[in-house]
C-alpha cells in the first residue's frame, strides 16, 4: 500500500516511519524535504517549492496506475543512468545532466 502523509512534521514523520517500517511506500510532504528519513520519499513539488496538483476524491477513484516490466530491456546489458525518476529529477534541477539538442 502505499501512504501519502500530507504534514510529515514530527508527528506525522514518526507516523510515517511506522507505515514504513510495515512494508508501506510512503510519500511525505513537508516544507522541509531534507529532513524526511530515507524510508518516506519526498514529493517533486516539495524540491520545486510548489503545491502540488489539487485531486478530489472522486476525481482519482476511477484511475488505476500502470506498471511497466523492464526485465527484457535490462536482459540486454541496458542500465538506466538514475535508478528511478526522483534521482534523475534532481540531477535535472540542480543544472546538471544530459542535455539534448
């Protein structure tokens, strides 16, 4: 499952933690991005400075996300250069990375 903690203060950083150590993913959002442990990942918005996107819940109901499966990609020798899209968002936003023409 995964737990969006909308407030990882301490109480909800603490709360988080535990989520956390049960096996959850867990998104945090603090005006403080830096300070959330290692097992609560911050969102994009939080290193960017901005609110995220408003969802209702009626809104989101409907969505299912999808999954793709890379293991024939990466049964050719492939390797991405940032594991997931967090790593490569921060390298991008610190004025760093590939650039394309």
């Amino acid at each position: 499952m995964t737990v969006l903690m909308a407030g990882c203060g301490d109480l909800g950083t603490e709360i988080g933690q535990r989520f956390a150590d049960l096996g959850h993913r867990v998104v945090g959002l603090r005006r403080t991005p830096e300070r959330l442990p290692a097992a609560i990942e911050g969102l994009l918005a939080d290193e960017l400075g901005v609110a995220p996107p408003a969802i209702s819940p009626d809104e989101h109901a409907g969505s299912r996300g999808k999954r793709c499966d890379s293991s024939r990609l990466l049964a050719t020798g492939f390797r991405l250069t940032y594991p997931t899209y967090r790593e490569g968002y921060r390298v991008i936003l610190a004025g760093h990375g590939i650039r394309h023409p």
